[in-house]
C-alpha cells in the first residue's frame, strides 16, 4: 500500500499550484485504473473535498491534536506541524512495510529511514530565495531540506533543472535517488462561466510572491497603458510581502485598467485564461512553471522568462524577455506582441504539443511504472546502521 500525505492540501476548498499537481495526478492514475493501490491521509476539513474528486478511494482521516484550541502563536503551521511530524510518522510506525509519498515538501513533513518514503520536491525556492524569508524560517527550511533530502528514499522533481538543483547543493544526493517526471497538466476547457471582466486584457495567474515578479509587470504596464487599450488582470492569492506595493499600483493605475483578485474557481479562471489578449509570467523561479502552460491550452500567446525551469519545460516554443527585472525591456515586449498578429495555426501547433507532453494519462503511465519499481524496493530502507 502506498499511502499519500494530503493533510496540507484542500483544507479550505481552494487549489494552489501543489494541490492542482495531485490532483492532476490522481486523476489520470484513476483514468489508467491505478488507485488501488492508494491510501489517502486526509483531515476532517478536506475529507469531502477528496471523496467527492476520488469516488470510493482508500482513505484513514487523521486525528486531531487534542491540544489545538490551546494554540495561539502560528496556529496553521503548528497543526501541520503535528499532523506530518508526530501523527503520520506514528502511523507510519504500524505501516511500516508501507510506502509513504508526499506529493509536497512542505517544511513540516517528515522523512524517516525507518519506512520507504517518496517526496516530490517541487523545486529549492526557500533555499534559493531565503531573502525573502526571516531568519528562524531560513534556518527552519535549510534543516528540513537537508533531513528531507537525506532520509526520503526517492525524490521526484518536475524537470532536470530541479534535479540539478540538488545535486549541485547536496553533494550526499546520488543521481539514481532523483527521477524527473513531469507535472500533469489537466484543465477542461469547455469548463467555462463568464465573469464581467473590461476587455482586452493582458493576464497573469500567478500566487502574489516575491519570487513571482509581478512588480516588474506592473512597472512595464505603467510605462505602457496610455499607449494601448488593454487592461491588465492578475490573478492569484495575495501575499503580505507584496500586498503593500500592489495596492500602490492600484491607486496609481486605477481600476479602469488594472483588476487584481484572488482565487478563482476553475470555471470562472478558464473564462479569464480564454480571453486574455496575452499571457505573462514573469516570474524569477519555476520547478515547473505550470500556469504559462495552462495559458496555452486556450490559444493565447505567452511571455515569460528564461529563468530557472521555464526553457526546459516549455521547450523554447513561447515567447520569452530577458533579464527579468528590467521592465523596460518588458514594456517594450509587450507593445512588441501586442501589436502582432498570432499565428492561429502556431498556437494550436504549442497547445497539441504540450497537451501529448503532460496530460495527465500519459504522466500518471510514468509515475505508475515509478511506483512498481518503489513497491518492490520498498523493504531496502538503505543505510540500516544508522537509522535515527
């Protein structure tokens, strides 16, 4: 059996880019008949949630903590903290000739060489871009990443960037411990509800972090918005880091022309993607880079950066600025693309090639033949010397 940790995932309805990823997942392994072998860790919250996406899938809720009323300081984060670093290990101790997989690296969770565990590592961002963090949550990270590295027995990242990512950092990390699959990409484009919205439009989805750069977007828009009619929509939750300076452009800009709003379902986001005029993702750091990807799948021409996994995922077939900072090269992109006729043929050319690439059937054939290979391996816990 192998056991999946979801109790991070779905605990208020809402799908950020590692809960769209398991589900993408699951969902094409349910469509080639391989959930059986699954069994969900879930929470009271997000219990219906899976039931309802995965009809009659093995699932053991976790309890939870009995003193968790008395929690006031980081009171999320310590509830993870429980779930992933005391209940799931304890149930793991009765399930030991189990697998565990988390589809996450989240700073809570914890790995053990006592059990064969899986973690996708979606990519070093704490580490890479650890000045965006404070200081106990700098070291908080660079600990968990060095035990989750160290102890998982596989890792799976979404692209060779990732992978060479660790092993540049790790220098413990073999090659053979690390396999790259892909992420699964999966959105229903007949899934549409309108949404009054001002056209045209340029887009971005993206969560409203540092590392995303959506500053420099909006500095670019600045220099650009008395010369075209387009507006501009970001779509994303917000961040405290950056709330400040988005409320700046708000008032500067006006919201004529800029619309900025958090979570959208997926009905209502797929009218926005469908839209869109253009799509841009400037973002500084990408395991994956999924939402540029997504924007294809609804002919819409697509500007994003050549940093970190972004030239690999996307295999060089979008448009792309560099440096990613520098909004002035950015505006003038953006006049550039804006001002041109996309090939329609060229854009469905983008969207097949992504979509026989990273659907989600043939992902989840992949990660199948992966998890065969983790189910007979699994007794082999490695380095028995010296289990903590």
């Amino acid at each position: 059996m192998i056991h999946v940790n979801l109790l991070n995932l779905f605990n208020d309805g809402k799908i950020d880019g590692v809960g769209q990823y398991t589900l993408n997942l699951f969902r094409g392994l349910s469509e080639i008949e391989d959930l059986k072998r699954f069994n969900f860790l879930v929470t009271e919250d997000n219990r219906s949630f899976v039931a309802e996406k995965f009809p009659g899938v093995s699932m053991t809720v976790m309890p939870r903590c009995r003193w968790e009323r008395f929690f006031i300081y980081k009171k999320t984060f310590i509830k993870f903290l429980y779930w992933d670093s005391i209940s799931v290990p304890k149930f793991m101790k009765k399930h030991s000739k189990d697998v565990l997989f988390h589809p996450y690296h989240a700073l809570s969770i914890y790995t053990s060489l006592k059990y064969c565990t899986v973690v996708t590592l979606h990519d070093l961002l704490a580490w890479n871009h650890s000045e965006d963090l404070s200081v106990l949550k700098r070291i908080w990270s660079r600990v968990k990443y060095k035990q989750i590295i160290n102890n998982a027995r596989y890792l799976i990242t979404p692209s060779n960037f990732v992978k060479h990512d660790i092993l540049s950092k790790f220098s413990s990390v073999y090659g053979e411990k690390i396999r790259v699959l892909p992420n699964p990409v999966y959105i229903d484009t007949t899934d549409v509800v309108p949404i009054s919205v001002r056209k045209p439009y340029i887009l971005s989805v993206n969560t409203n972090y540092p590392h995303k750069n959506l500053i420099t977007l909006l500095k670019a828009y600045t220099r650009i918005m008395d010369q075209v009619e387009h507006g501009l929509i970001l779509v994303g939750m917000r961040d405290k880091k950056t709330d400040k300076q988005l409320s700046e452009y708000m008032e500067m800009i006006g919201s004529e022309k800029l619309l900025i709003t958090e979570y959208l379902n997926d009905s209502k986001r797929n009218y926005i993607y469908r839209n869109a005029s253009l799509f841009v993702s400037p973002s500084l750091h990408e395991g994956f880079g999924m939402t540029p990807i997504e924007a294809t799948f609804f002919d819409v021409p697509v500007l994003t950066t050549k940093m970190t996994s972004l030239p690999e995922t996307t295999l060089g077939l979008l448009d792309y600025y560099d440096p990613p900072h520098d909004d002035v090269i950015l505006s003038e992109k953006l006049l550039e693309m804006l001002s041109r006729e996309s090939s329609y043929v060229d854009l469905q050319s983008i969207r097949t090639t992504f979509e026989e690439l990273y659907n989600c059937r043939s992902v989840a054939k992949h990660y199948s033949i992966f998890f065969d290979e983790v189910e007979r391996n699994r007794g082999r816990t490695g380095n028995e010397d010296n289990i903590p």
